[in-house]
C-alpha cells in the first residue's frame, strides 16, 4: 500500500461523541421520559432497516430537510428536535476533544482530510463553520449536496473522482462497519472508531506517518 495521501474521517459518532452520547444529551435536553423518547423513535424506525426511508432520501438531497422534520412531528409531536440545530441532537453534537487533535495532527503533517459524512444539507453552514473555516478540515462532502450516501458505490466515485486518488491512497475513517466494510472492498486503509477513541487514533497517526 501506498502513502495516505487523503483521510476520509466520517462526522457523527467519529469526530463527534458517540451514538449513545448524542441521544442521553438531546434527551436530557428535552427532558423526554423513557415512553417519550420511545415514541419519537418511531418515527425513526425504519432508519435502519431501509435504504428508502425518508432519513435516507433527506441524507440524498431528495426531499427538503424541512419535510422530514414535518413527517418526523407528525410521528410524535416534538421528534424533530432531534435533528435541532440550535440544541443537543443527532446533527449539533458534541467533539471528542482527542478527535479534534488527530484533526490538527493531520494538518499538521500536511495530509489532506475531508469530512465525509450523511447528513443534511441544513447542517453544512454548521459543518463548514465548525471545521471547514477552521481549517481542521480541508473539504466536506456532504451526502445531501453530491446526491449519494454511504455506503453506496455512487458517494466513493464521486470522492475518487474529485480526489483524482487510487483507493489505496485513502484512509477511511468512520464509526460504521458498512461504510468501513465497503472502503475495504474499493481497497482503501480502513479505521473503525469505538466509544474509546485513542486505538483509532494511534492507528490513524501510525498510517499517516510519512
């Protein structure tokens, strides 16, 4: 394999605290019960389990985020403040500080990292003014601007193509085992990031060490 020459590092979950953390702060937030919160998960139950739910088609740029969060309220009043910018949600999460220093460390040895996250197209003035404006981060591709998701073969040929970059040039780094089972497959170096961040991390420094 070749040097890394560009780091894919996955948004929720990688950068940011993890899955779990994300939803006891936004719930803690609202101060939803256990009954509350299981209802305005319903909404939300066929994330998982289909490539067309309507989360899905919003992380496309299918439909208006505006829609989903209609839907969502329609489900269980309320649910789209799950998605709230302006709170603790799925897409205003907190850093892992140590993250936040691989990131730097990266810069700082000059190799080229974009953020390659689904999400929303309301979350990109977040996402560009929190690392791209930063300069912790050097691009974002946003799954609802290029139309494709991961880990659907459309969103990495749009990155290798706008990389001009062989996968094994590619470092993916995300918190998903789809995503990072399907980097694998293009031939890309692959790091799976857990609830503890710090294996991820000295791994991720010992292939970008040149």
């Amino acid at each position: 394999m070749g040097a890394i020459e560009l780091v894919l590092m996955d948004w929720a979950g990688t950068v940011t605290v993890p899955m779990h953390q994300m939803m006891n702060a936004a719930v803690v937030h609202l101060g939803w019960s256990n009954d509350e919160l299981g209802q305005a998960l319903t909404g939300l139950s066929d994330y998982f389990t289909t490539d067309d739910s309507i989360v899905h088609r919003a992380e496309r740029g299918q439909i208006d985020d505006g829609e989903l969060m209609e839907w969502l309220d329609r489900q269980y009043p309320g649910a789209s403040a799950l998605f709230d910018l302006d709170g603790p949600s799925f897409i205003n999460a907190s850093d892992r500080p140590e993250m936040v220093d691989a990131l730097w460390w990266l810069q700082d040895h000059e190799v080229e990292v974009w953020m390659a996250t689904n999400n929303f197209a309301s979350a990109q003035e977040m996402l560009a003014g929190r690392y791209l404006d930063s300069g912790l981060v050097n691009a974002i591709v946003n799954s609802a601007l290029v139309g494709a998701r991961k880990p659907d073969a459309a969103y990495w040929d749009i990155v290798l193509d706008a990389a001009e970059l062989e996968p094994s040039e590619i470092l993916l780094v995300d918190d998903n085992v789809a995503n990072i089972a399907a980097g694998q497959a293009l031939g890309m170096a692959t790091v799976l990031v857990g609830d503890d961040a710090v294996p991820a991390i000295v791994e991720i420094k010992s292939l970008c060490t040149r």
